[in-house]
C-alpha cells in the first residue's frame, strides 16, 4: 500500500442491514493517476465514494484522504477535494452565479474568474436556477464548481451518466485539460467505458461488494484477449477442452465455426504453443476494449455453452 | 463561522419567498378592523390581537415547515451531499439551518406587524402569559418555542423518513420518559411545592429542547447522508439527554423532599412546641417548598408530614400522639394520618379516615385517642386507633365560627359564635357525647360586637374578652353564665387572658399607661398588678414553674423576656431578642393547647431563624434548630 497515495481505502466494508455493498475492499490511487472504478449497478460504486468522501461511515475499514481517515477529518479534506456526484445535488433555486458566490465563502482559495470562464465555455447561463438546466448544463455546473479551488484530487462518480455526446465530450475535455495543466488525481466510477479508456491509468471492478480486479489499465488489456478457432478431432486427438487452460478463460462460447473465448492471462509464447496443438486450427488473438473486458469479468455468464471461469481474475 | 453564515445566508437566500408572504400577511390584520366594521380603540384592539395570532402563526408555522423539510428530505434523498462535499462541518450545516429558520420566523412575523404598529395597535404580548414574571423574558421564551418547534419536527421527518424500526423504540422511549418525568414530576405537589414543581417544568422542558437541538445536531453531523444512521444519532442523543432530564427531576424532587429541620433555618421558620414532651411541629420553606415536620428537640428525630395549608400536626396534650391530614392535591379528600410520638421506632400511619375537605377543627383528645374535626359544619368524634367516626353532628353553618375543645375523652365541647346582625354576637355552647351518641346544648350567651374566647383546659372556665370596649369576662364554660368582669381596658388597650395551672387567671394589658400583669383569682377576684418594664405588645409565655410565668415584652424591632414571679410580683430579665415558642393560648382551638407548667415548651424559645432552649431558672441555653449550634 503507498503511504503517499492521495487515496487509499483498506478493508472497506459496507453494510445495510444484512446485505453487504462493500466486502474488505482495498485499494489505493497513485498521486497524478486516474484510477476508474467499474461495476454494475448495485455493485458498492456510490456507497465507496460516500465512504470516502466522509458521507458514510464504513461498517468496517476505512477510506482515507491524503493519509488522513476520511470520516473523521471530512471537512478539512474536502478543501482539497472537488467532487461531481453521480445525481447533481446542489439546491435547484439557486443559479450557478449564486453556487461560485457561495463557494467563494467557504473555500480558503477560490477562484471565481476560473469558473465563471469555465461556465461560459460550457455555454451555461450563470443567472438560470439549476433546477431550470438541462441535464448536461447541471452536468457542468457540477464540474465547474468541483474545479473552482484547483483541487488536487477530483472524485467523479458517473459524471457521465444521462449526458448527449456533445456534453460528455466537453466534459472529457475540461477533464483531460485539468489532468495536463495540474496532475490533479482522478478518481472516477463510470459506466462510460468508451469514454474514460483513453484517460484511466488504472482500473477497478466491483462485483457484489467485492473489488475483483485491481490493476493498471495497459497490464489489463494485455492480459485479457479474445481467442477464437476452430476444433477439431484428429487421429491423435480424441477429447478437447482443456486447451486454453493456460490462459485462465474467463467466458467461453461454443459457435457454429469454433470457440470463442475471452482469456485473462494471454501471454504471446503460450499462444504460440496453442496454435500448435494437434486440432486447434485458424487460432487468432485479438485485444479487447475495455467495456468487453468488464462484461466478461463482471457480467453474468450468457450463451448456450458458457463455461465458468478458473484462475486469477484478481 | 464563515461557512456558518455562508449556509445560513443562502438557506435564507434560498427562501426569500417566505419574507414577501408575510408582508401580504400583513394585510390581514389592516383589514379586519374594516371588514368588521371596527373604530376607535375597537378597531387598534382587534387589529392587535388578528396581528398577534398571524404573526404567531407565520413564525410557528414557518418553523414548523422548515423543521419537516429543510433538512429531512435532503438527508434521505442525500441532496445534503453536496454540503458534505465542501469544506463545511456538521455543526456549521445544521446550525446555519437553525439560525436562518430563527430569522426568517423572527423576520415574518416582525414583517407581519409593522403596517399594524404603525397603524396603531399595540403589542402585548403579557396578555398571554398568567405567570407576570414571564413577560419581561418573552422574546427569548419566544425564539426558544421557535427553535423548539423547529428542531422537534426536523426530529420527527427525520424518523418518519427513516421507516426504521427504531422509530417503536422511540415510541417506547416517549411512554417511559414520559411516565417518568410525571411520577418524579407529581411528587412536587402544586400546593406544597409550587417552586420547585415550576422549576422542575422548566428545567426538563429547557434540557429537552436543548435534547432535541443536540439530536438535530447529531443527526447531521453523524447521519450525514445515511437518513437511516441520522434516526439512529437523533434517537440515542435526544433520548439519552431525556432520560439524564428525567433523571435530573427525579434526583431534584427527591432531594427537596428529602429536606429536613435544618433546612428551614435559611428561611426561618415557625414552630409550635406540644403540649407536654419534647415534640415540636416546625414549619417554613425547606428548598423551596413548603415543609412542616414534626420534630424531637431532645433526640432530633423528625418525621415530615404532608399537610395541607395549616392544618396539621395537632399534637395530644400528653405529648404522646400527633395527627394531620394529608393529601394528594390541594383540594382534598385529606387522609388522616398518625404517629405515636412515644414509641422512638413508631412511622406514620395511615388511619383509614378521610376528610372531605378542609377541616376547621382538628384536635386531638389528651390522651391523642380521640380525634375531633368540624368539617362542612359537621362536628365528628373519630377514634384513631380503630379508625373509626363514633360520632357526628351538624352543629352549624359556614359562616359560623367554631372553638371547641376535649372535655373529657368522649366528650366534645363546642362554642358556636354566629353573628345574627345589629351588631350583635351569639355563642351557643354545645356538647357532643361519642358515648351516648348525643349531641345537646349547655348554654348560650350573647354579646354586642365580636368575642374572643378563652377557656381554661377542662373548659368549664371562659374569658370572653369583647373587642369593642376591651371588656374581659370570666362565664360559665358550660352555661355561658357570668361569673366576674376581670377587666374594663380603654380603647387603647390591649388584652391577653389566660389561666395558670392552679386556676387563677392571668391578663396582660398594654396601653398608653404602660404594660401590666393583672393576676385574678379563681372566682375572678383581682389580686395583684404587676408593672412591666415599657413595651408596646405583651405576650404571655409558659409557666416555668407554679407561680411563675415567662412574658414577652416587644416593640417593633425588639423582644426582651422576663421571668415573673406571680406571688411576690417579681419581674427578672432573662434575655433580650428572644421570644417565647409556646404562647399562654387563649384559643382552646389551636392546633396544640398551652403548654404544661414547667414542660419543656416553656422553655423553647426564638431568635432570628434560631429554635433555643433556654432553662430560665439556670440560665443554660442551646440552640436546638437553625443557626450555629453551640
């Protein structure tokens, strides 16, 4: 575990009653890096931000914020944290003028020039009550007021979600741009995988509570890939199956034409080794996107022929 | 505080709505005056009280409003997130909150009044409360109520929003705090403890707001966006402050009703020393109640007893037995109780009498076995050992006024003095028999203008001393037959009559001539005068011994004691700024007869919150109550 990380979470468990949205979860994030946290809906994403925003307090565990537990010390740490939430929640009547003046007077260093030219880079009418905005104006009000004190950690839970392409799109933008110009630390769940691959360092999934992949974004994609061929029996070979043991398949389908398998330890020599099996026939490898590489690792099992995984997934 | 204000000004911000509602509100009491027609001081009255009842209901409705929803809803949706995502404490977060509700209640209603005051009218806000001492604190009682009412509905959205089960928990809580705060609360009876009672009210009321603004505190600051987590702060923060406000009365209506003897002295007190023994009843304000108790001077044992108003404890005349009535409320019905002073292990004890009402006899027979109360003009004669009435009989009506004593046991003696008009006063004098069941007349006199009654303690002796000419007469106690004029004073004199032990009758006068013993024999034939040294008013104390009396000697500020000597007419100073405890009573109706010649009463004496004994034939004093013992 990095002591310097901006945010680290150690055995994070979340609990409503009898049901568990977190299990023992742990991770950190490098100072500078944008760590995405991936999971379905109901997997524990918004319950660990509120815990590590110190809106929650953890059932067992803790999330801390600059090496500091984030439930005890929120306040002060929020001075140094900008956070878009998943739902925007800033009162409906109030306009974004009113939100950058508010702000202004209660954080040590704001900066309203730097929002309102923001704002007017959006496009967002600073005199309109937030509650009159369209989804996407609320969207970047949001972020507009979550970047206002030059944060060096920004917490972005589904910024995206029920934003048009345009919208996401200047969003991304404004997001790139902060992460050239400050190396602000990124911590974001998303279920716009497209979006956030070409910005994610690193890459978490919950499944059930449980943090099944913690890894860097470029590991991950080398590890997962798509293998399909054909099988055949031949004099020498009259059973198969166990042919991509060594690649600790994570979904299998059995097609008209062959396999179609997702691997999640694809390494280039075992690969070779594997074209050469007697009866494996037109192996090819191809590397996934990450949206595919999260369906096959937190999706439920689909297909006619689905086989259940084995092996390392975390 | 700068995210404080920031919260608190953009929470009003938010609801500046609020402030034009109420200047339309204002409206209404400008109209009502004209709608109904209303000029002059009609109209400034009615616009008055409509601007009362619209401003009350702006700020307490606006409180009430804003405690359901300015925070409930944001806690269990978790809008309040974006609070706690800023660099903003809980504290900051609900107190902001409180602070605007507060000004924008306190703001409207002020909004509502102006065109009002203007107008005219006149803000009286007294006119509500009955306790004169409230109104000079109304507008901090009144932004308390504001802020009361604010945080108990936040209370309540908070666990209505929650749908736990904490909330049958919280029911549960309300019954047994509630329950609580009313047994500890109904042991400060309002007729004993009217102080404290008040105090207790308003502490557990002040605690409990206080409970709730803590709870609402607690909700946010530990709830945060878990509307779940914030019931569970709330309940265990409020219910803990109730049960410690619970506990707090019941540790105070406790403590004052563990008050004892001692407590009296800070107030000073009044005591009456028995008949014959060493039991004094002592009464006062014992931590802030009313308390009287029955006392040993020699043991300091002590025994409080409830009673109600005056009446209570009437000790026998042999000193062995004391009864009073006992009640609930201050309106009856009045249990009797009884306590055996001579046995030092003996409680109360509960006779199974009652008393409907206040009893304008109570006294007890020589031997306290034998009880005799004039209630509602019904002379009864009870027995408190069996707990049972042998006798009653209407003897008269309420505006008559009763003295009676214990001839003998069975035996019960009643002067009945009624005013049948011109001026005139008629005594009947009347006998109820417990033995024979019946009650008969012995006689009756007559008088111009009011009497006041002596007997001696057989009762078959009275002086009856006419206010109108200061005339003293010695009668017949049973006949009402005149035996001697002892004494026809001026109308600037004044005349205490009582009987010594061996029969002879003793008067004190005062007058511009200069104070006097006057001593009459049996048949009322003057024997002596004795010159007191100069005072203004005399009282006659106990007999000492045979054939010596202590007598008081006052003026406004001082009293000096004298010990004189009947026989040889010798008068000795035994102490200045002391006053008798036990008075040569006149009135064979008070609660405890003269005392006995020679009994410790005679030697019980006052000073300024102290009870002394001091033995006037040595000289030896102590303190017995109050003061610095020595």
């Amino acid at each position: 575990m990095n002591d310097s990380a901006p945010i680290r979470v150690e055995g994070l468990t979340v609990r409503y009653g009898r049901a568990f949205a977190c299990r023992d979860v742990t991770f950190s994030v490098a100072p500078g890096s944008v760590y995405a946290l991936l999971g379905r809906n109901g997997a524990g994403k918004s319950s660990l931000i509120r815990c590590l925003l110190g809106q929650q307090k953890p059932t067992e565990g803790q999330a801390l914020l600059f090496g500091e537990d984030s439930w005890t010390t929120r306040r002060r740490a929020m001075e140094r944290v900008g956070v878009v939430p998943e739902e925007p929640d800033a009162p409906l009547t109030m306009t974004a003028r009113d939100f950058s003046e508010f702000s202004r007077r209660i954080y040590p260093r704001w900066d309203s020039v730097a929002v309102a030219s923001r704002l007017e880079r959006f496009g967002v009418p600073v005199g309109v009550p937030f509650g009159r905005l369209s989804k996407g104006q609320r969207g970047e009000v949001m972020l507009s007021l979550a970047l206002g004190h030059s944060p060096p950690v920004l917490v972005l839970d589904d910024p995206t979600l029920g934003l048009d392409v345009v919208a996401r799109h200047a969003l991304f933008e404004e997001i790139v741009g902060e992460l050239a110009d400050r190396g602000t630390t990124v911590f974001l769940t998303t279920h716009d995988l497209s979006g956030f691959e070409g910005i994610a360092t690193r890459v978490g999934i919950l499944k059930e509570g449980r943090l099944i992949v913690d890894e860097e974004l470029e590991t991950l994609k080398a590890r997962f890939r798509r293998i399909r061929y054909a099988n055949r029996m031949t004099e020498t070979r009259t059973a198969f199956g166990n042919e991509l043991d060594a690649f600790e398949a994570v979904r299998v389908k059995v097609r008209g034409w062959g396999i179609d398998a997702v691997v999640s330890n694809f390494e280039d020599a075992a690969f070779e080794s594997f074209r050469a099996i007697d009866g494996v026939e037109d192996a090819e490898a191809e590397s996934l996107p990450l949206e595919e590489i999260f369906i096959a690792v937190a999706g439920e099992e689909q297909g006619a022929s689905a086989v259940g995984s084995k092996g390392r997934i975390a | 505080m700068k995210a404080f204000l920031a919260i608190a000004r953009r929470e009003i911000h938010e609801r500046r709505l609020v402030l034009a509602a109420a200047a339309a509100a204002s409206a209404i009491p400008m109209a009502i005056p004209l709608l109904r027609g209303f000029r002059g001081s009609m109209a400034v009255d009615a616009r008055s009280g409509t601007a009362m009842l619209v401003s009350f209901a702006f700020a307490f409705g606006l409180a009430a409003g804003l405690g359901v929803s300015i925070l409930a809803p944001s806690i269990a949706n978790r809008r309040v997130g974006f609070d706690f995502a800023r660099p903003v404490s809980g504290l900051a977060i609900w107190g902001g909150r409180v602070a605007a509700c507060c000004l924008l209640a306190v703001v409207s209603a002020s909004i509502v009044w102006i065109p009002s005051l203007i107008a005219g009218a006149h803000l009286r806000i007294g006119d509500l409360f009955i306790d004169t001492e409230l109104p000079r604190v109304w507008p901090l009682l009144l932004l308390a109520l504001i802020l009361a009412v604010f945080a108990a509905c936040h209370a309540a959205s908070v666990a209505l929003r929650s749908g736990s089960a904490l909330l049958a928990v919280d029911a549960g809580l309300a019954l047994v705090v509630g329950l609580g705060f009313w047994v500890a609360f109904s042991r400060l009876p309002a007729f004993l403890a009217p102080e404290p009672r008040m105090r207790a009210a308003w502490g557990f009321a002040l605690v409990a707001g206080l409970g709730l603004l803590l709870a609402g505190l607690a909700s946010v600051a530990r709830g945060r966006t878990d509307i779940r987590a914030a019931h569970r702060s709330l309940s265990l923060v409020f219910w803990s402050v109730a049960v410690a406000a619970v506990v707090g009365v019941t540790i105070y209506s406790n403590w004052v009703r563990a008050a004892t003897p001692e407590d009296l002295g800070r107030q000073g007190f009044r005591v009456t020393p028995a008949s014959s023994g060493t039991w004094v009843k002592v009464e006062g304000i014992a931590r802030g109640a009313r308390a009287s108790f029955l006392y040993d001077t020699a043991t300091g044992r002590f025994e409080r007893v409830l009673v109600t108003d005056w009446y209570g404890p009437a000790i026998s005349r042999e000193g062995r037995r004391a009864a009073w009535v006992e009640a609930r409320t201050g309106g009856g019905p009045f249990e009797i109780l009884a306590l055996n002073l001579d046995q030092p292990q003996a409680r109360a004890r509960r006779t199974r009498l009652f008393l409907e009402g206040y009893p304008s006899i109570f006294l007890l027979s020589a031997d306290g076995e034998r009880l005799a109360t004039v209630e509602r003009g019904v002379l009864s004669i009870h027995d408190l050992t069996s707990g049972r009435t042998l006798v009653s009989a209407r003897i008269a009506e309420d505006r008559d006024e009763i003295r009676g004593l214990f001839v003998d046991k069975d035996r019960f003696r009643v002067f009945c003095q009624r005013a049948p008009g011109g001026g005139k006063t008629r005594v009947e004098i009347l006998e109820l028999d417990a033995a024979s069941r019946r009650l008969r007349q012995r006689g009756e006199l007559e008088a111009e203008g009011d009497l006041f009654l002596t007997t001696n303690r057989v009762g078959d002796r009275v002086i009856a001393v006419r206010y109108r000419d200061r005339q003293a007469r010695l009668l017949d106690g049973a006949t009402g037959t005149l035996l001697a004029t002892l004494v026809e004073g001026g109308s600037d004199t004044s005349l205490w009559p009582g009987f010594l032990s061996d029969g002879r009758i003793v008067i004190s006068e005062s007058s511009s001539q200069g104070p006097r013993l006057s001593i009459f024999g049996r048949g009322g034939a003057r024997e002596r005068v004795i010159a007191l040294p100069t005072g203004r008013f005399i009282s006659l104390g106990g007999e000492v011994a045979s054939g010596q009396i202590v007598v008081a000697v006052r003026d406004v500020a001082r009293s000096s004691i004298y010990l004189v000597g009947i026989d040889d007419g010798r008068v000795r100073k035994l102490s200045d700024d002391l006053y008798p405890a036990a008075l040569l009573r006149g009135d064979p109706s008070e609660l405890n007869a003269s005392p006995s010649p020679g009994s410790e009463a005679t030697k019980l004496f006052l000073r300024s919150r102290e009870l002394i004994r001091l033995d006037p034939v040595t000289g030896a004093r102590r303190v017995v109550l109050g003061g610095v013992r020595r």
